[in-house]
C-alpha cells in the first residue's frame, strides 16, 4: 500500500499538535504515516473526547464516511509528534487506479485490516473489564507506551486517568513476575 501512496501521494511535514482531519468537515483524503504518531478522536458536543485509535510509522488513516460517502469526517486526527505524511486524494482511488487489480486488491487488504482491528475495538469495549483492556493494550501497544501520555492511554481504554493509576499499579506486580 505504501508504493501507491508513493506514487500517487504528496509528501507532507505535519508539525505534533496539527490536525490531518478535523471533525466535522470534509476531507475525502486517505493519509498514510511514514514517521510518526497520530491518534484519531471522537469528540462530543461537550468536549469530552474518545480516543478511537492510535496511528504510527506504517499505518494509514482516513474517514471512510468522508472518502465512500462524501460525508463530513465523523472524526479528528491529530499529531501526537512531528511527522511525515503521505496524502493522497480518495479520487486516485476511483479513478486511474480502480481499474488496477493489483493496487485494488491492496485497499481491499487495507481496509479489511481497519475493518478486523474495529472489530477487536468493538469487542474489547463491550467484553473485557478496563484492567484487560489495559493488558491487551500493553501487550500490543508495547513500542508505543513511552510516546502516549497516560491521559490519552487513560481516554483510549474508556476510563479516567486516576482508574489507569490504580490499574497500572495492581498491573505492575503482574507484569514483573511475567518478565
């Protein structure tokens, strides 16, 4: 995927605290991460927000409503750091390569990837405590603990900052006598 974002793409430097997309507006573009991290929140009327997703070095993100539908992006995309960005226009997509099996076949693979991981999301939201949750987190997320924050950890498991203190400490215990 990252050779047609490649060649058909614009190489952008997204400075840490810029949005990729904001909610609420249309952008019909499909950003791949080649350095860097990201994160793409729901925020409410209220301004609480839910953290949906964390995305680095070799992930790509877009708003499907936004790119399929030509909707408003029913969410944000921040940078968390500095990064480097490959920006390509949804219409690459139904346009000059939509008759291309090979590069079709990687978007499907794509977006069946964003698919199954929602999916986890889903799942892990309405079946496992906050403290498996955590766990799950820590056990896939391992390279991106030390670049969050334990706020944005904290908002991504659904539970507030003082819940993560009191997990990670019953966690720590658990987690040394693994290791």
């Amino acid at each position: 995927m990252r050779e047609v974002f490649q060649a058909f793409g614009c190489v952008h430097q997204v400075m840490k605290g810029s949005f990729l997309l904001r909610q609420h507006e249309k952008n019909q573009q499909l950003f791949f991460i080649e350095r860097g991290l990201v994160k793409a929140f729901y925020e409410t009327i209220d301004g609480k927000e839910f953290i949906k997703s964390f995305i680095a070095e070799g992930g790509f993100i877009a708003s499907m409503q936004a790119v399929v539908a030509g909707s408003a992006n029913a969410f944000s995309v921040l940078a968390l750091e500095d990064c480097v960005v490959l920006e390509v226009p949804a219409s690459v997509f139904t346009g000059p390569l939509a008759d291309d099996p090979v590069v079709m076949q990687k978007l499907n693979q794509a977006l069946l990837q964003l698919a199954m991981k929602k999916e986890q999301r889903e799942y892990e939201f309405l079946c496992l405590s906050p403290e498996q949750r955590y766990l799950t987190f820590c056990e896939r997320a391992q390279g991106l603990m030390a670049r969050l924050t334990q706020q944005d950890i904290a908002k991504y498991l659904g539970i507030t900052p003082v819940a993560l203190s009191r997990i990670r400490k019953r966690c720590g215990l658990a987690a040394s006598r693994q290791n």
